[in-house]
C-alpha cells in the first residue's frame, strides 16, 4: 500500500516501514521510531519543535 500524506501523527500510527522523500529522492527509510529520530527528517520535513 502506498500512502502520501502530510499528517505525519495519523500515517506512522499505521505504517510497518515509512519512506520519506524530499525533492524528489527518497531521504529515508525505516520504521516509524527510526524515521522520527532521523536527523535528516527532523530538518527537512518534521521540523525541530515536532512532537508526537
């Protein structure tokens, strides 16, 4: 299933394995502890002040 959303809080609640993509490229991959601990995705897309 692909799913393409903004509201990060709803779709890691039910995704097994996220891909983040920022211009284009896919700048991570993992599960969704792994994707909102990863630097890279806090500064491109979660921004610093991002809590669950």
């Amino acid at each position: 299933m692909l799913i393409t959303d903004h509201n990060v809080r709803e779709t890691l609640d039910i995704c097994d394995i996220a891909y983040i993509v920022g211009d284009g490229q896919i700048i991570a991959s993992g599960s969704p502890d792994a994707i909102l601990t990863n630097q890279k995705v806090r500064d491109v897309y979660l921004g610093a002040d991002f809590r669950l």
